[in-house]
C-alpha cells in the first residue's frame, strides 16, 4: 500500500503524461484541492482506494479494487460516471466551482454563494424532489443521490476498511 500524507508526494507519483499509476492499493490522507487536482490527468489505482479528505482529478478515475473509499468529497467534472468497484463510498460529488453556473441553471436552485455542505443541509428537501424526474442521467442522479445522503451515516463496511479514523 501507497500512503500519501501530503498533495505533493501524490503529484510526484504522475507519469511524463501526467497520469498517476498505481499497482496495488493507494490511502491519500490529505485533501486534494483543484490546484493541485487540475495536474492529474487520470488516476489508475488497481488496488483500493481510501481517501481521508476531498480528491479533485482533472481526468479519469479508475479504481479496480474491490472498494473505493473517499471520506471528504469528490469533484467530478466529468459527463460520465468513474469506473469504480462495487463498494463505493463517497461522502458528496460535487462539482467543481467553474461548473457552479451549469448546475444552477440544471437544478433551479441557488448554489451561487456559500459552502457545499451548508448549502446540500438547506436544499435537502428539494434534492429529494429532485430525484423524482426522469430528466436526470445516470451521472447527474449518481451525483444528486450523494447530496441526499450526506447527512446519513458512514456505512458499517466503510468503518471497518476504514478503521477508526474519521475525517
């Protein structure tokens, strides 16, 4: 297992094409925010993947173990969904703030101004709602199902490969 305790040490393992590699499992114990995040091309983990705080990848995500952890949030700016195990646990899929624009207009919902979690607490309600349209695709209802159930807690598999730290 690789365990990454700071951005830097994350950003020294991208390949000549920026692509981060990795052949078994990879812990990243710091956040990655989009400064850093914007120079990772991809990330290909053939292990398992555990995240303490926030990850933000410019480009595609690809975890081939049998779980994906990420305790802090996910920025996906993607159209289409990561390739991921089916042990998935994701606190929040957010978007990235220059896509804050397109998911106002999408949503009909303010998210001008203010943190993410202060805002999915206020908008809980209507996030539900929301849900209910078949308008979504299966990307946008991945994201909007993570704001729904962010206020719930960590599942008990999550914990256990997890272990007690909390973010």
């Amino acid at each position: 297992m690789i365990i990454i305790e700071a951005t830097n040490e994350l950003l020294a393992l991208r390949d000549k094409g920026g692509v981060i590699r990795i052949d078994g499992d990879l812990r990243i114990k710091c956040d990655v925010p989009y400064s850093a995040g914007i120079g990772i091309a991809g990330m290909v983990v053939k292990g398992n993947l555990d995240c303490k705080g926030y990850l933000y990848c410019k480009g595609d995500l690809d975890c081939q173990g049998d779980y994906l952890i990420i305790m802090g949030d996910l920025f996906w700016s993607h159209a289409h969904k990561p390739s991921m195990p089916t042990q998935t646990h994701i606190k929040l899929i957010l978007p990235p703030p220059y896509q804050r624009d397109h998911w106002q207009e999408r949503l009909g919902i303010d998210i001008s101004k203010g943190c993410y979690d202060t805002l999915c607490s206020r908008e809980l309600k209507r996030i539900t709602n929301l849900l209910k349209d078949e308008k979504w695709t299966s990307t946008e209802r991945w994201i909007l199902e993570t704001l729904r159930d962010s206020e719930s807690s960590v599942p008990e598999w999550v914990s256990e490969k997890h272990g007690s730290e909390q973010c």
